[in-house]
C-alpha cells in the first residue's frame, strides 16, 4: 500500500509503530553478522564476510574502521549508509579534540550517532539510517567500553554484544560465556570467544571473519587471516570432539 | 488508508480527532510501566524494565535519569524519541541557570517538554513524539513537584501518577492510597509504596524494576536492586497473608 | 478518501466548505462545555471538568488561565492547543505593556488570537487550532468586556456565551436570563447564573465546575469548591421546586 | 476525487477552469447579501444580518468597517477570511498615509487587497480568500467611488453593486433604478435604496440590515437600526400598495 | 485523474505534452476576442467586451491597459491573472526608465513578460498564467511593434494577430486583408479594419467593442463608444449589400 | 496512473529508466527538424519553419539565434523553454567573457547548457528542459565545432547531426554524405547538403526552411528565402532526374 | 503502483530495500561493459561503445575521462549524470590542489564521489545518480589504484574490476587471470587482457572497445583504435585456435 503508514515520512501506524524504522531495522537483519566484546583490557571486533573476492583490495572492504586512536566501530546493514556515519563519527571525534583539548569519551561519540539516528526517523523528507553500530574505546582513565546504536536511535552499552543477521545458537553463546568472555586473561583467548560466537551463527556458509583488537593506548591490530582460518580449525575440532563426547554419554545412558 | 486523515500530517478527522497524536499515545501505551511520586519531602520514580540482558550494562539502560541537580525524569514509549527530549530538557536546564542565574523550577522545564511536544502535532513534517513523561523535581524553596506530559502536549501536575502499560489494579491501588503515599514518613515507606504499586501491574511477568529517590538538595538516590528484590518478597508475602486472611474471613461469613 | 478536500491542506469543498475547519469545530464540540458571563462591573467565567481525579494537582488542571493581571481566558477542545495559544497571548500582552507602555484592551489580545488561528487555516503544512476561546477583561476606561474566538479565527464580542459540548436546554436558559444576567446587582448573583446555565447542559453527569470572578483593578478570584458545591445543592432543589410548582399547577388545569 | 484539479494547490482543469476560486465564490454566495451604491456625494453601504443574537455585543459582530478616515468596506463570505484582508487593508492604508502624506485613493486600496487575493489563487500551499469585498470611499479631490473585488483578485469600479446571497429581483431592482439610485438627492433616499434592493432579495427570513452612510470629510455613520425598522415597514406598505394597483389594474382589463 | 500528468507540477504527459500549460491556453481560448494591428505609423488594440453593465464604472473594466507612454497591452483570459502581469511589466518598465535612462523597447517588455510566464510554467507549486497578451508601442526610433505572448511563455512579432475565442472567418479575414490593414492611410481605416475582423467573431452576440489607438509620441486615444456604435452600423449594412451582391451574382449564373 | 514513476519528481522506473526526460525527448520529436553541419571553415545550421503566417514577424519567429558573435544555437522541441535557455547561455557567454577576458569556447557554453538540464532531471519540483539544442561556433583558435545536447544533459560533438521530428530517409542522408559534406569547398555546398537534408525529411508538407551560415570572425549570415526556393527547385529537379534515370535503369535490367 | 516504497522518496520496502537505489543501480546494468585493471606500474581501464556514428565527434563521446593529471574516470549508466559527478569530482581534485597545495589522493576523490551519491540516496527530492564509476590513479608515492562506486555510495578498491552490462564469462576471466592480469610485464599484456575480458562479455555485438592507459606521472595515452581493432583480431584466432584444440582433446578422449 503506497504513501501509507510505512511511506514516505516516518509515521506512526494505528498501533503506534513507526514502520519506516522497523523496515530500516529489517536491512540491518539482512547485514552481516557483527560480533563485539569487552574484556577487563580489551575490545575485540568480529564480522563475518562476504565469500572473498580475489580481485577486491581487502584494506577498502574492511568493515572494523577506527574512529580516532581511541576508538572503533563496526556495524551491519547498508554500508554506504555506514560509511556516512563513519565519516561523521570520525569528523565530530576530531572536532572534539580541536573544542575541548582531549579525546572524546565512547559514549559521548556513541550519544553523537544516536542522535544522528534519531533525528533521520522524525525529519520529513528523510529515511532513517539502514545501519546498526558496534563502537568501543577507551575512555581517558583506560576504561574499555563497548556501545550498540540501533536505526532508531537507541543505544545501550554492552559487555559483549552482537547485530546484523543472527544465528540460532549464537545469543545463547553469549550469555553462557559471557563472565568467562569479560574475564579473558589475554586478547587470544578473547579472540577465540569472539570466533566461535560468529561460528555458531556462520557455520554453514563458507564466509570469512575479520576481527581486530583495541588496547589502551595501543594501535588498532589487525587479527590476521592465517590467526582466524587456524581459529576456525581447532574450534571445528573442539566442536567434533565435543560432540562426540555427548554421542558417548548418549550411548552410556 | 494511506494519506489519509491519519497521515503524513497531522490533521483532523471528521469527528475531531488527531490521529497520529492519539497513535503516539498508543506508542506510549505499549512502553514500560512508570509510576511516580511526591512525598512531603521527595520524589520517587520507579519504572518497569525488560529482562534484563546479562551482557547490557545497566547504567546506560538507565529510564531514569537526571535533567538537573534538582531535577528527574523517567518516561514510558520510544527510547530513542525520549532520549532527545530528555537532552533538549537537559540543555534547557542549563541555559536556564546561565540566563536567569537560578535553576529552572520544575514546572518550566515541564512547559519546555509540552510546548516542544505540541509543536510536533501541529507543524508539518514532523511525527509527534512517542513519549509520555514523569519529570519530578524541587523548587528553590524546597518543593516538591511531580507532573506528566502527553505525546499531544498536555501536562498537568500530580502527587502520584503512572503511564505507559498499565495494570489493571494499578490505579485502584494509586487512588486508594493516594493520601497514605503522600503522607509517607520516609522514604522507604514511599519506595515501598512505588513498587507495590508497580507489582499490581507487572506481577506476572518476571521483569525488574528500576526506582530512584530525589530529596531537597541531596544527590539523586538509587535503589539498590537488592533492596528493591527483598520488597518484591516481602511484598508477595503481605499480599498472601492478606489473601489468606480474606479466604478465612469467606469462611466464616 | 485520503488527501481529499478535507485532508492535509485546508481547502475549500466545491460548495464552497473548509472541512479542516469544521472538524476542528468538531473537536471543540467534544471539548468541556464552557460559559462566560459579562456583567455591569464583572466578568464570570465557568467549566465544566472531568471527575477530579484525586491524584492530580487542581492549580495545573485549571481551565481558566490568567493572560494578564486584567485578562483571563477559558477554552474549550483540545487542551494542548489552548496552552499554546495561551502562552502566545501572554507573550503578546507582555509585549504590548512594553512597547505601549499601557496594556493590551480585551479586544486587542482577541483580535490577536483571532489572527492566529485564521493564519492556521489558510498556510500549508499546519491543521487549525482545535480550540474555541472565551477571552475576558478590563479595559483602562474600567469597561468590562467578553469575546469569543472560534477555530476559524471569527470572533464576537458577547454579554454572555457558551461553547463546548452543550446541553440542550443551556442556550435557551442564557437567552431568556440574558437581561436578568448582564445587570447582576453582585458576583453571588452572577456566579449562580453561570452554574445554573452550566448545570442545564451537564446535570447528568457527576463532573465539576471550575469558576472565576474578574473585577476592575482586583486580583483574579477562584469560586471555591464549597461554594459552587453549596450553589449546586441550592439549584437542584429551587429546580425541584419549581418542577413540583408547575406539577401542581398542571394538575390544577 | 482528491488531489485532482480541484484540489490543495490551485490548478486549470482540463477546460482551463481553476476550480478551487469557483469554489471561494460559492462560499461568497453562500454569505450574507451585501449591497453598495455610489450617489453623487455619498457613499451607502448595507448588508443582511443573522438573526440577532441578544447575548451578541452588535459592535464586533459588525460587517461595515472602516479601514480610514475616507475609506469604508463590507463583504461576503468567509468572515475570519475577510478579518484578515481588512487589517491588511487598514495597516496598508496607515502606511501609504506615512510613506507619501496623503491618504490612499479608493483604488490604490482595492488593487492592494485584489493583488492580495490573486497571489493566493497562484502561490501553492495558499487557498483563495472566501470574501467578496465592496469597498468605498473619497479620494482627495472629494469624488466618491464604490469597488468590488473578488476571490480571483477581480476587481471593478460600480455605481451600484450587490454580492453574497442573491435575490432574484434584487439586480433587476439595482439596473431598473440605477440613475434614480446615483442622483439620491439626499441621504435618506439613497438609505432607502439600499434597504429596497436588500428587501427585494432576503424579504422571506427574518435577517435585519446594518447599514452606513459615509460622506466626504465626516465620520462614518451608521443608520439606527429604528430607522432600518421604519423604512422596512414603510416599503412593505408601499409594495403592498403597488401590488394592489396593480391587482386593480388586472381586474380592469 | 487526480495528480497525473496533468496535476499540480506542470510535467510532461507520455506523449509529450505540458498538460497545465495547455488548460491555461484554453482558459484563455474562453476570453474575449482580442485583435492588434500595426499599420506603419499606429498600434490599434480592439477587444470584445462583456454586455456592458450599467452599474458598471466604463474605467475599471477596460481590458487595454498603458504600460508606459509608449507602450499598450491587451489580453484574453483571466482577468486578474492579467492584472498582475500588467502591474508587473509597467513596474519593469519604469525600472528600465531608470536604469537605462531610456524607455523599454517593445520587445524588452515582451521578453519580461513571456520569461516570467514560462517561469511559471517550469517550477514547483505554481500554476501557468491563463493568459495571452498583445503588447503594442513604439521603439525609440519612431517604429511601431505588435507582439504576442502565450501562456506557455512562447513570443512572437505580428503586423496583425488575434487572441482569445476566435470567430470561424476571423483569422481569413485577417490575412485576406493583411497587407491592405498594415498599410491604412489613417488610424480611421484602421481601426474600421479592427471592428471589421471583431466583428466576424462576434457578430451573434450582442457585445460591445473597446478600443484605442496609439501614435508615435502622442496620447493614447480610447476610440469613442459611439464612433464604435456608427462603425458597427456602417459594416452590417456593407456586408448587407455584399451579401446581396452575391446573391444577385449568384442568381445570374 | 497518477503519481508514478512518471510523474512529478523525476525518478527511476523498475527497469532504470527516468520516464519524465523520456517523454521531454518525445516533445523533442514532435519539434520540428533541425540539422547542423560543420565543414572545415563553417557552420550551417537549418531548420524547417511552420507554414509561414503572413502576419508573423519572421525575426522574432526565427529558430536560429546568435548566443556570441562566435556561437549560434538552434533547436528542436518547447519553444518557451528554448528562450529560456538561449538567455541563459547568452548570458553566460558574456559573464564569461567579463570573467575571463576571452570569449567563451564552444565546448564551455555547452557545457553549461548540459549541465542546467541535467539539474531539471534530478532536482525535485522541476521538470525536463523539453528542448533538445544544436550549438555551433568557433573557438580562439579558428577551429568549428558543432555540439548537440538532449533534454537529459547528454551531449556530444558532431560534424553534422540533426534532431526534432526525423524523416525517414535523413540520417541515411547524412551518414552517406557524411565526408562529402565536411568537406564542402564553399557554403553553397554545405547549404545545399543541409537543405537536401532536411528535404529528405519534410518534402511532404509545405514547410519552409529557416538557414545560418556562420564563418570565422565573420557576422552570421542567413540565407535569403529566394535562395532557399531556388535550392528546393533545384534539389526536386536533380531528385527526379536521379529517379527517372534509376527507372531507366530498372528498365534495363 | 504510484508513490509506493519505489517512488519519488527513497525509503525502506517492509523487507527493508531500498528500491531507488536497487532501480538506478539497473540503468548501470543497461549500460556499456566497463573493465578496469591495476597493474603494478599502470591503470588500464576499457569500456565498450555503442556503434561508431561516423558523424560524431568521437573526442566528445569519449567515456574514459581525466579527472586530474593523475586520476581518470570512466563508468556505466547514465551518461548525462557521469558527467555530473566527473565534473564535481574535477572540481574537488582542483580545490584540493589548491587547499592543500598537493594532488588528491585516488581515495579522497572517490570517497568524495561516493558520499555525494549516497546522500542522494537519503534526501528528499533527489534520484540516486543512475551511474556506476571506476576510478583509476596515483598516489603521491607513485603507486597505482582503482576504486569503484555503485550507485549506493559503496566503493571499494580492487586489482581489476568490472560494471555495466555483464558477459556470462567475463568475471570467470578476470577472476581466472586475476594474479596474470595484476603482474602483467608491460602495458601491452595489460591492454590485451583488458581486451579480451571486454570481449568475452560483447563478441556478439560489433561494438567498438575505448580503452586508456595511466602511468605514474605520465600523460594519459589513449589506445588507438588500430591497436584494438589488431588486438580483437589476434584474440579472435587464439579464441579459435583454443576451441580447435580443445575439440581436438575431445575426440581423442
């Protein structure tokens, strides 16, 4: 139904949704899966990929971008969209340090882009962003902290989240590991979490991850590619073996 | 019915109606329940909130949140709607306190939101706001004052009230002990008060309230969760007791 | 039918209708029913409200709003339209006292209320005000005068009128005192007649009403709930009375 | 049908009519009958009123205004429309008096509000002005003229006119006695006129008639509403007198 | 069809066309027969009039206009469209005066007026002005010019050009008689050329004609009604003996 | 169907295409024929006239106009938008020539022509130039160039090239005389290329030909009517004797 | 369906696509076959042309486009907006000469040209730019890239890419050749390999192929259609000779 309560302006339906957002939040489910975690130390980042391109340069394709030296961010959805956000997020980062003399905190960024999002759902003559974010940082007193902002606008923070399209298993990962993730003693073991999150959802399709890790006062590193396909063998084997445990306990009882 | 008397534009039907100021209502209907109240000597928020989410860190999934030092807010509807009014409000405050050199009092701030809030119904372009507030607050002479306002604007002043998804005995419950909530001798018997009255509307799901207390020139006070968890079970045992009393008092007669 | 001569923008039907217009009418005609009352040397304003409800503070419920210290106003529709209407007012009485150094005649702050609402109905992208206005006051002669505005933005001056949801008998009870309400020797006398007029229209639902006596140079006076309850009790039984008398007299012919 | 040629923004239909100015001219000839007449020293306004309302203060609720010391106007139509273009017509004619030192001619007034009205029926998100105005006045060198504008911006000077609701032997009335009319020796039979034309064409209800006499450098006049009543009288008996002739007349042939 | 091709934003249709442009030529296909005629010294303008009114002041209704001394204007179709052009170019004109120290050429003035049609032909929210115009006047050299303008902005020169409902045999009679009309000895045989070609228009109906020639450096000459009236007599009965001429020719053979 | 894909913004249709500069392409071809050629020392440009009105001023009715001494235009399509874009073109070229102290090179001006019409088809509330534009003239150097542009934006350089209402037979013309025409030893030769061009297309109705010729530094020259006659005698003398001797050949074989 | 989720606003379908962009991103798919190549010392990009019109001047119709000394361009879709955004993106390369007295970077300008063409996939009014780009260039440090932008705003770099209309086999090919292509010795390799992915996807058409060759701090050489025309002729027989020795392998197997 054309011009309805889901047409051009961001309206309200009879029972009170506002469908423009819940079909931008839509293309946010058809986006990659996007995996985020905070440890007492650390931010890690994973996303699943789409099947490589051999003749795409891997470096523009990146999906973990970094806002400032302090801050990173990854999201699923529309990428062009993102990249808008991106580019704003990283434009007010520096317009922060150039007004106050010191870095922007996560959440001052995080609030930035979520008021953007806002904004976009009540304006007429505007669609609202196709974009969920994960941004995480460090605040100036090496506090990590990891935020989600959703289409509407909506943020919260996270001890490890997860958005983009979403695997059966993968939110019950989760919040089953979510104290062992929060207490990795180092970034590999926080990394091997992150994988096998994206792996539960992911498994089936032959895509690629691409994670990074964030340390106080450190530079954005890179997981590299040969880290993650050796990730994915010892967690397909730990999955086999652990199977096959069950498969035994099953054939005892 | 696309473009029609519920539109784009917010305009009249036939008999009179504003449809999508009476949707936004409907927004607000399907947020979480709120309740306020003003005692002699405080106020106390308390707000309904979802399962909580072990991987969400609970102050940024704050529904109660500050506008002033002398000054709270909580509100039923859309999240992300309410998060501009409540920073607007915030940059109100503010400019209030640079401009007139005193803070505002609580029912200027309440103006601000409901003059905001009407002019959303009535300019083209715009959707109305999805958000019911309860802004309570002191004045400099040490007042205390609580008031609600409408997606249309409407606001009035109340010793108690509550808004977003109600229970059916939740009213009942306000109006009967109205004079008793007002009259409380301390905070804890108003706390106490609070999420009874929140219990009558949310007691079968297993959701978490979230309550604040705000007295004359002291910090913003919340709940404990702890405490807030033991009144549940004391509650829960009163109200059995009671039942139980009833019962015998049906057998007897 | 969408978008049709009673939709977005207010145009005419082709029989020559502003159907945007008459639905804000509508909307006043669902408003509180509403009578003011211009006598030799006061004005008298009274409403009906809703069942009070016992949690809300009555001074913000108030239907009847102070423009300036010789000005006040009543309304009927919808109330977060009248409150924008009414902070434009006194805005525009403030300015008058400052620009011409005297304040603004009853007819001056009506003309200007009538303007806006008029400008309402005929710019694109804004609805009409749903709000009927009865607007009285002092002139600096001492004189006494009552207006009346509509959502069209026509206005008339009155010795005496209603609006809102109105009783059937109420206008015929207004015409046939009208003589006996303009010469009120006192406020008592004058008060009665408007209860008794707002009593006509609404003696069968258990609302209250809400009403105010204006004098030259004298601070604004809020009849008491006492005293309308008292002159309510008076009037039901004079109206038994009455209805005994003339059953009597049936009975006699 | 909506959004067609007849709809929000004024369009040519297929047969190059604009149908949203047809339709403001059938609000003008849903308004009052207003009749104008230019003798040779005065100018005589009239036009038909609502059945008195007693509770109405008759200044406001009159439809002949001045708009300067020289310059009177009525109208059909849209009242709250009309408002508008007659404050227009005022604040122009104060500010032609302080720009050049002299008043206003009759017609620099009349092209302002005709030019007003035209743009209306051009600039989209704007609907016609609903008023048929007829204005009157002196020019400096003491020559009387008498002006009818219309919805479209039409506008023509007239000895003698009519608009609004129209009876059907009222313009055969004003073309039969045209000469009689402009060469009114005196006031009172150009008053008389005026009151025939708008007897002739609203004799079956029972509207009354306001009616004023502007001459050149005195104060606007309006006829006492004693003397409308006596002449109303005087030519109902006259017009009974003449049928009886004519019935006499009939019966001898 | 509501808001298709032919709708509120002059587009093309699929064939096309400017659906609005074309309705607006045939509003002005409704007006009044308009004939222009450039002979080597003068510019007649005649144009066919509504059955005079009596109450009607003969001024206010001409329909050719002067825009400058120089300069004269006619046209066909709505009238207070074409006040506003008129109002328009004569402003342009005196602005030219100004700012070139010289008077506007012929054609400065018909480019002004055709660019500010077609102007309006080509952007949002605003309807094509429904009329056509004949702009008549002398250059600076002694020369006189005749131009046409079209709704749809398109202007050409004419020595002899018609506008407006046009009768059958009108535009033959203009050009069988073209090179006899540019080259009239006097403004007489001109002008008796113009009522001629009128009057093959209008002949059925018992319209009046206006008038007016204009000269190099002289007055404007509005033609008298009664030098019209004679004009009008003496070509009937010419046409009466051509016709019996036929007759007789016709009987012969 | 109102309001689609073709309607008032200018959008894409499901297959990818803009339908409203498709259908100001169709006003294009219903224009009528114009054919540009540049040989190695000049440009001609022709266009066929409608049946010439005996009244009309053949200058201002000419199709080929001058834009600089150095640049000529002619086109096929909306008359009124043409003039629109003629002024603006020439204007351009003379701020070009303040600006820059040199005139303007043909590619610059078609540039800007390109360029405002692309605007037209993607800036809302505007529709497609229906104009497409033949544009010849030389640059600093000496060298001719003949530009076309279409009511998209598109445009490129040509050595002959025609638009507007296209005869079957004339691009085969033009493409088999393609380096015969461009390299015409004198005008004569060209002009008698373009006009058997345009005979190709037009020979069956009575049209008439409008001819430019330009040269380097040279004042633009347009071919007398005489000249034109004479051609087309000569071109249907060598056409006929062309089809007589291929009969005969027929009849050989 | 007019006005519906594909109409004149971009917004979300329920499934959450965004349909404009999905409609313009089908022009690029209508348009010529496009293929750009990075070596390690050079950029080739090839694009396939429409028939060669022998009158037209093929510099002009060129689709291979210099944005800078060191950028160049070409694209797929719409060519009247390429023009548009090759013409933005000149203009930023000179600004940012200018503002940062260095050459832009080749990913400044296609970001650049990628926020531009989001942005008119989210503001009111606008269409997306109906144009997919392929931007090749050098760094500052002498190394060679190529970026390509879709009408979404997404862009990504690749070692060789391709856009517009797609052979079944032509990505097979690239990807198959992909590090061949990328270490290809000399220009000529480059050049043939750009060739005959062109072909793959255009032999059945006789199009013509445009192809252009940058390298660092040289001019940019266009290849000359003998050298293409040679090129098709060699592939042509490997093709063939390929096919013969593949059927040959077949009939021995």
């Amino acid at each position: 139904m054309p011009g309805g309560y889901d047409g051009a302006v961001t309206i309200y339906s009879p029972d009170g949704h506002l469908l423009q957002v819940e079909y931008a939040q839509e293309a946010v489910r058809k986006g990659s899966t996007v995996v985020g975690l905070r440890t007492k130390d650390c931010i890690v980042l994973g996303v699943e990929k789409k099947a490589a391109d051999t003749l795409q340069i891997e470096r523009t394709a990146r999906k973990i971008r970094k806002l400032d030296d302090h801050l990173i961010i990854t999201f699923a959805g529309l990428t062009a969209d993102a990249r808008i956000l991106v580019n704003r997020a990283r434009s007010e980062a520096q317009s922060h340090r150039l007004n106050f003399e010191r870095p922007a905190t996560v959440e001052y960024i995080t609030r930035y882009l979520a008021k953007l999002k806002q904004n976009y759902t009540q304006s007429n003559g505007r669609r609202p962003f196709g974009v969920s974010c994960l941004i995480g940082g460090f605040d100036a007193d090496g506090q990590p902290h990891l935020y989600q902002t959703e289409p509407s606008g909506i943020y919260y923070e996270w001890s490890a989240n997860t958005t983009g399209r979403l695997g059966k298993t993968m939110r019950e990962y989760l919040e089953k590991n979510a104290s062992d993730m929060a207490s990795s003693p180092d970034d590999a073991t926080a990394v091997k979490h992150v994988v096998r999150a994206l792996f539960t959802a992911t498994a089936l399709n032959a895509n690629f991850y691409e994670l990074a890790v964030l340390k106080y006062q450190q530079p954005l590193e890179m997981v590299s590619p040969a880290v993650v396909a050796h990730l994915v063998q010892v967690i397909k084997q730990e999955n086999a073996e652990e199977e096959a445990a069950k498969q035994k306990q099953r054939g005892k009882s």
